[in-house]
C-alpha cells in the first residue's frame, strides 16, 4: 500500500522524466502490471521513464534497456 501511495504522490505534479527505482519491487504481480500499465500511458503522452530494476519481465516494458554489470555499461538495447 505504501509503495502505491509513493507512486502516486510522485505522479501528482505530473513530471516530465519520471525517475522510478524498483517501483513494483514490493508489489504483487497484478498491482506491478498496474503501475508498468501506467508508466506505458505516461510515455505515450510524452513523459521519459528512467527505471531501474533487477527484474527481467519488468525491463521487458521498456523501449530500451540499458544493462550495467560491476558500475559499467554491458548492453544498451533499444526495441524496435
């Protein structure tokens, strides 16, 4: 519930780069889908989503996805 809250308080001014780290970390699945739904609705109104995740279904999301391994760029991927 705390998590949600955060969210939402964070999205209240409605921002132009959302900075989001592990955002559905201690979400359940469906609550996590939720938010991801949410994030994907901001960007197509033109918000930039910078998130960062140590889940592979959650990075999924992304239109691009930039992997750091020991402090240093390992992929940089973008989705067509």
């Amino acid at each position: 519930q705390r998590q949600r809250v955060a969210v939402a308080r964070a999205l209240v001014t409605n921002p132009s780069i959302i900075l989001a780290d592990e955002p559905t970390g201690n979400l359940d699945s469906k609550t996590g889908d939720e938010i991801m739904g949410l994030f994907g609705e901001l960007h197509k109104q033109g918000n930039t989503i910078i998130l960062v995740t140590h889940e592979h279904d959650i990075a999924m999301h992304a239109h691009r996805i930039v992997s750091l391994r020991d402090g240093l760029v390992e992929k940089d991927e973008k989705k067509k």
